[in-house]
C-alpha cells in the first residue's frame, strides 16, 4: 500500500479541524466565567452549567428528551424486532413494501413529517400529547433499529434454532433462550442509535411539540433564535457530553465502525 | 401448521410496525396532500370541504416562491459538490493510513453525525461571527472582517459540515471493496499516481459518491435548523419558509403545498437521479 504524501496530510488535518471546531468551540465557551461568548483563556468557571441546572425551562426540556426518547427507542425496537425477522425469514407478497415502508423515515424529509403529523395532532386532539409524540419518534427512529436488526438476522447460522427445536423446545423458548441472544448486539445497538436520534431530532419536533412537551433541540432552537448567551454553550456542551456517553455505551455492545459504516 | 397461517406469520410479525406507519405516517400524509388542496380563510382557517388549486398555483406562480425554491436547489447543490471536492479525497487519504490513526481520525469525521444538528449551528454561528475565531484569522492575514453569519456562507458552511459524513460513508465503504493489487498493479506499469487515481481508483468509487452525493442533496434541500439559525430572519429556504407558513401565518394549506412540492422534488431528483446511476453501471457492468 502506497503511503499518503504530505499535501495529502496537511489535507487531512484541514478536515480533522474543519469537523472538530464547532463542537471544541462549543464545549471551552461552556466554562466561560464572562457574561458574553468569549473564549476563557485564564480563569475557567462551572457558572453557565449552574445557570443551566437552575433554569426550570431547559431542565424540564431534558427530561423530557430523556424520557421520550428513552420510550420512542424501546417501542422501535419492541416493533423492528419482529418485522426484522419477517422481512429476513419470509418471502411473501408485499416483503419489499414493507422494508421500503419502514426505512422510508429515512428518506421522506423530517419536515414534511413534522408538517403531516401537526396535521393528524390537530384532528385526533394530540397535540401536547406526550404519548403522541413518543408515537412520532418511535416511527422516524425504527429505521435504525430495523437496519441493525436486519444486519444480525442476515448473517444468522439457523443451525442453532433447528437444534432447539428438534429437540422439543417451543418456538418462544427458542426465540428467548436461542435467537435473542443471538441477535442482542444487532438489538441493543439498534436501541442506542434510536436513542441517539430521538434524543437530537430537531426538524420533525418542533411541529409537534407544544409549551408542556418542548423537547431539549426544540428548547434550543427557539433559545438560539432570541439570544445567545453562555447559557446556550453551557447546555450544548451537556447535549454534546450525553451523546458521547451514549456513544461509548454504543461502542461498547456493537462498535461505532459498524454502525456508522457497516460491516468490517 | 396449515399453510393459510403460515402465510400469515410474516403479517402478524411485522403488524405493529405496520400499525404505526400507517397510523403515523401513510394516514398523515394523505391528510395533509388533501390539506393543500382546501381553501384558506385568514378569517376562520382551513376549509374542510372546499377545493381549490390556489395554493399550488401560488407556489409556481409567485417570484418570491421560486426565489425561495431556487436558493434551496443552488445551495444544496454547491454543498454537494463541496462535500464531493472535500469528502471523497477525505475517504481515500483516510483508507491509506494504518491503524490506529486509520479508524480514531474515521471516527473523528463520522461522530459529530450523532451530535445534534442545534449544537453543530450553534457552535459556528460562534466561530464565524464578527468577533469569532475565522475572523481572528483572517485579521491576522490582513482581511477585514467579513460578514458570514445570517448570510449564504454561514448556511453553506454549516451545511457542508452537517452533509460530511453522508458522503465519506459510501465512498469509504466502497473504497474498502477496492483491490490494492490492481492499484499496485497500474503502478508498476509505470503509470503516475495521478493516472492510478483517475483510472482505476476514480471508476470503482464513483457508485459511492453518486449515492453520497443523492443523500447529501435530499438533507441538504430539506435542512431546517441551519437555515433557521444561520440565515437569520431574511436568508430562507423551503423548510423554514413552511415553518413560517405553519406557526407565523397559520397559513395551513399553502405551507403543506411548498412542503409536498419539496418532497415531490427531491424524490423527483433520487429516483432519476437512481435511474441514471443504474443505468450507467449495469451497462458498465455488462
């Protein structure tokens, strides 16, 4: 293998600090102890993350993230389990359909469904719902969980399952004791990057939400579109700081490479 | 086991997926189609049983409609070709090093992708504003300040670090079923690196980077929080001019008309754009 010339190098490093930037800015404004975006260069302070923690509208934003999308990224993967397997397992009439169906979130642009579900809201009287919305995240974050499922149940030797079943175990035990484990980094893998998406998704939301629902993005667009202060950097450095941990998690059970860029 | 259930099992399998996207997103979208064709009363709002193709009209006729649509497809176009330009040599540079630079500056690229898009915008609306850090060099190479932010540079900025990763994806996983034989190959016969590159190297990764440049195009053309904090109140695309349409003017049926008309385009733009991808290469394939 050739080896990358120095013109090739310099290039690299461009980009490295090009994607680096933003977030590296974002998270040293955070310990600013002044009262306007600067960048601290001798005193550091933990002031705008305090102003952050007293401030009741971002607080209840987080927990409300939290929660939905801690519920959206169960219900998608309590759904795209099963229709995983019968999209591997099955040749039937309307296979192709429904893969097409469930990955088209992807595909479909958030706005146009953000705009289509404030409509449904408004006749169904859903809007505020909080249940509602966890409905609208678990459907635009099944696409992640199904893709990683699939990629499990496609490189599946079913020698294992046909053992368990000759030797009289029930389809549920086999699916419990056998399978699942099988597939579980494909499943837990595909949890946390719907958990990861719910919790950033921003376009879709911000049609769907109302004051009481307002989810973390959402509360900051509109923070971001009045004022920017610290507060702003304090808050976007705990967003950064949680996808990260859930990044590691992610890492850890499936590898971020294979999410990110397939199979090895 | 009669064979009518076992037909059935896939059904039954995938019914409560099926249940939420038809709940949530065919029902929807057939709602909102039949939206954009209702009568608008500022008055009163939406009319249920009243049709009109005003809306559409509206939205081809107006200049400060096309204006709006023809700013999205500019700048989503030169943000695809920027992220060919940048990420394609970015794909290739990185799949020639070792590891472990190989996979941590990989991850490096790839990660911000999980970081919400709100902190990303936030994070350059601080570093190309007036006192921000791309003015602090440019000062320092004697250019004035230059104002960036709530203009088409901002957005293009942003918007090119947000679409990165989607075209290092494909190229990278396309470059990883390149066979470095046939490269050392061209190489002992004497051909330069430039001509390697173009030759063998260029052909193989195209599929890549015609399929990253489609979904770079699609986000690009449909973004909404980069337009909406980097373009300030006067520079608006499709997405946030629906959102206007929708929260500021209550105007209900002609925001759903602009948001079926950008949906109608882009899947206009994937599919032809798919055709002639296909096409090419299964002729190229034989």
């Amino acid at each position: 293998m050739t080896k990358n010339g120095p013109l090739a190098l310099a290039f690299n490093a461009l980009v490295i600090t090009f994607m680096l930037a933003p977030l590296v800015v974002v998270c040293i404004v955070a310990f600013t102890p002044e009262n306007t975006l600067t960048i601290p260069t001798t005193h550091f302070s933990l002031r705008w993350f305090e102003a952050a923690f007293a401030h009741p509208d971002f607080m209840q934003s987080f927990w409300n993230s939290l929660w939905l999308a801690l519920a959206s990224a169960t219900i998608a993967t309590l759904i795209a389990v099963p229709a995983g397997m019968a999209i591997t397992r099955y040749a039937f009439p309307g296979r192709d359909f429904l893969n097409g169906l469930f990955l088209s979130p992807l595909i479909i642009p958030h706005l146009v469904l953000g705009v289509a579900l404030l409509r449904l809201f408004a006749l169904v009287g859903g809007t505020g719902s909080f249940g509602w919305l966890v409905m609208a995240h678990a459907l635009i974050v099944t696409p992640y969980t199904l893709r990683l499922v699939v990629a499990a149940l496609v490189g599946f030797d079913r020698s294992a399952e046909q053992a368990a079943l000759s030797l009289g175990a029930s389809q549920v035990t086999m699916f419990r004791r056998i399978t699942l484990p099988m597939i579980l980094p494909g499943v837990t893998g595909g949890w946390l990057l719907a958990f990861i998406n719910s919790f950033d998704e921003v376009t879709m939301s911000i049609f769907v939400t109302s004051p009481s629902t307002v989810t973390l993005p959402v509360r900051m667009y509109m923070y971001a579109t009045e004022s920017i202060d610290p507060l702003m950097a304090a808050v976007s450095a705990l967003m950064v700081a949680v996808t990260a941990i859930a990044m590691v998690v992610l890492d850890r059970v499936y590898g971020l490479d294979r999410v990110l860029v397939g199979r090895r | 086991m009669s064979a009518s259930t076992k037909a059935a099992t896939p059904w039954w399998l995938s019914g409560p997926a099926l249940l939420l996207f038809a709940a949530l997103l065919l029902v929807p979208l057939a709602l909102t189609a039949v939206l954009s064709f209702n009568v608008y009363d500022p008055a009163t709002g939406p009319k249920a049983g009243e049709f009109t193709l005003e809306h559409y009209a509206h939205v081809f006729t107006d200049s400060y409609y096309h204006g709006i649509f023809w700013r999205t497809f500019w700048i989503s176009g030169l943000v695809t070709l920027i992220c060919v330009l940048v990420g394609a040599p970015e794909a290739y540079v990185l799949s020639r090093m070792r590891n472990p630079w190989r996979s941590v500056l990989l991850l490096v690229v790839l990660a911000p992708l999980l970081v919400s898009v709100v902190v990303r915008a936030f994070g350059w609306s601080m570093l190309l504003g007036p006192e921000g850090a791309v003015n602090g060099l440019l000062r320092l190479v004697g250019i004035g300040p230059v104002k960036m932010l709530y203009t088409e540079i901002a957005v293009i900025v942003a918007l090119v670090h947000v679409m990165l990763p989607f075209m290092v994806i494909p190229v990278w996983t396309s470059l990883q079923k390149l066979d470095a034989g046939v490269e050392n190959a061209a190489l002992s016969l004497r051909a330069s690196p430039f001509t390697t590159l173009r030759r063998i190297v260029l052909p193989q990764v195209m599929p890549g980077i015609l399929s990253g440049s489609l979904i770079v195009f699609g986000l690009a053309a449909s973004s909404f929080a980069i337009p909406g904090l980097l373009g300030g109140r006067r520079l608006k695309m499709v997405a946030t001019v629906v959102y206007d349409e929708y929260l500021h003017e209550l105007n209900w049926p002609l925001g759903a008309a602009v948001a079926l008309v950008l949906l109608a385009a882009n899947l206009i733009v994937m599919l032809s754009y798919n055709r002639l991808v296909e096409g090419r290469y299964k002729k190229a394939l034989g």
